[in-house]
C-alpha cells in the first residue's frame, strides 16, 4: 500500500519523492495506530528507544513524528543514488541534514529541560508494568480475571522490590477491564493487590468494583 501510494503521488501527481514517502507514511501509520485495528506496535519508531535524544519529537505528534524522519532519511539517500532514469543529486542533502540537524536540536533542548528540571525538583520514582497476556477479541469471562491477577502480581512485585515508587502505570490494555468490572458484581473480579503494601507506598489504587 505504501509503495502503491507513493509511486502514484510521484508518477500521476509529479510530488517528489522525498515529500511523497513521508507523507503517505504517516498517514498510513496514523491510520493503522487509530483505526479499526488500533495497534501502534512495531513502528519504525520503536528502532530509536535507545537514541533519547532522537525520540523527543515524538511530544509533538506522536511516535509517527519519529517513523517520518526515518522515512525522510531515507527517501533523501535514494534520491541521491545515480539510475538510469538520473545522474547523482547532491540537493536532497538539504532537507537530510535539515532535518536531522533540526532534530538533534530540540532533542537537546528537551533533555536539558529535564536536567535543568531535576535540579530544583524532586525526581519522580515512576514504575511501569507490562503484563505478558496475548490480547483476545473473543468474550472470554475470564480474561478479565486473568488481566487483574497478571498486573496486580507485577505491580505487587514492584512495590516490594522499590519502595519508594511515586507512581505505578498500567496500559491501555488495562482499559477494557475498567468497563468489564463496572458491569459485574463478581467479588472475583476484585483486586488481589495487597491494599496495605500500596498504602505504605503511597500509591493510589481504586478498587474497580
């Protein structure tokens, strides 16, 4: 699809490629995170966690913000490269470095911000739990039990190994239970986390039911 799309914008529509790629990138990406589906898994993006610096723009617009530059990158290094159709081009080292360049500078800005931040505040202690069950569409009656007993282990789990933790965070995996517990008065359904342990961590945990 990405090709299909691409190769159009270029051929039919005469939009250069280095504008063309990235474009339709992001809307199919855009598309495959917030539509029907809905998974914003495996982005080219997620290549660039260890690079802090690289990944700060992704506060603009998202991780796609990311996966475009990647894609830019790209195009502009093909556009360089001499085929039959052209000789080697030099000019789309401009918007490369541009961007780049653009990036790594509010990359910086951003992280100084933080240090800079760090400095007269108190560093929050954040714990965050990822749970290891495979998603399910069918009506499972007892996913839900499944979900609450998997991330109350692992957040249980945290508080005992830090116990200074300010804040445990769950992912929205964890939402669809939210509607599952308000529809049932199953005592079954309700937290197995020890109240106490979060107590004494300072941590608020509402029970759902």
């Amino acid at each position: 699809l990405f090709v299909a799309v691409s190769r159009s914008a270029v051929h039919r529509m005469r939009v250069p490629l280095i504008a063309a790629a990235p474009i339709t990138w992001m809307g199919i990406e855009v598309a495959h995170s917030y539509g029907p589906l809905g998974f914003s898994m495996a982005l080219p993006a997620h290549t660039q966690t260890p690079l802090a610096v690289m990944i700060q723009v992704s506060d603009l617009f998202g991780a796609s913000t990311v996966s475009v530059l990647l894609v830019l990158v790209a195009t502009c290094l093909v556009s360089m490269v001499p085929n039959k159709r052209q000789s080697f081009r030099w000019w789309p080292v401009i918007p490369l470095v541009a961007a780049l360049v653009a990036t790594i500078a509010y990359g910086n800005y951003r992280l100084n911000q933080g240090a800079t931040a760090g400095e007269t505040q108190e560093p929050v202690r954040v714990a965050l739990i990822q749970g290891a069950i495979d998603t399910q569409f069918d009506d499972n009656p007892h996913h839900a039990t499944e979900l609450m007993d998997e991330y109350s282990s692992l957040t249980e789990d945290a508080l005992n190994e830090f116990d200074d933790l300010d804040l445990v965070m769950w992912p929205e995996s964890m939402f669809p239970v939210y509607d599952v517990l308000l529809e049932s008065n199953n005592p079954q359904l309700e937290p197995s986390l020890d109240m106490s342990t979060v107590l004494n961590n300072q941590l608020a945990f509402r029970q759902l039911v």
